[in-house]
C-alpha cells in the first residue's frame, strides 16, 4: 500500500481531495491505528486530534490506489493549484 505524509494543509481543501480518491485512504495515527478517511466519522475522529489554527499540521496517510497518492502528493506540494 503506498503512503504519503501530508504537512500543514488547509483541512476543508484535504478533505475535498480524499473526495476525489477511487480508493480507500487511511490515515495511519502514532499509536498504529487505521482510520479510512472515505467514512465521514472517521474524518472527524482523526482529523479533531491533528488539526492546528485550521490546519492539519502532519498527518501519515497509506493510499490503497497509487493514483491516490499521487494525487494527494501533488495537492501536498501545490496545493489546490496542482489540478
């Protein structure tokens, strides 16, 4: 599975690109846990404990499809500009 560590993005912005992935993205917390960030709950479970002043300040993420993290990669690096 291929993954992707995402630094200081906008949260709204995020969440609108895991909305485009074709495949399951997970968001991999400190302690090991998987959350699959295509599930709106667990959105707002993972995302509540890495979001700082509006934005996620570093999150590791596993992408099932490497498009997805292609994808997310770019959107890390350039933001919304990247499309």
């Amino acid at each position: 599975m291929a993954s992707v560590e995402m630094h200081n993005i906008d949260v709204q912005e995020f969440l609108a690109e895991i909305n485009k992935c074709e495949g399951n993205v997970f968001l991999v917390t400190d302690e090991g846990d998987r959350l699959n960030l295509k599930s709106k709950l667990c959105q707002l479970i993972g995302l509540t404990s890495l979001i700082q002043g509006g934005k996620i300040a570093n999150a590791h993420l596993e992408c099932q499809k490497p498009e997805d993290e292609t994808r997310l990669f770019r959107f890390n690096m350039f933001g919304k500009k990247a499309e």
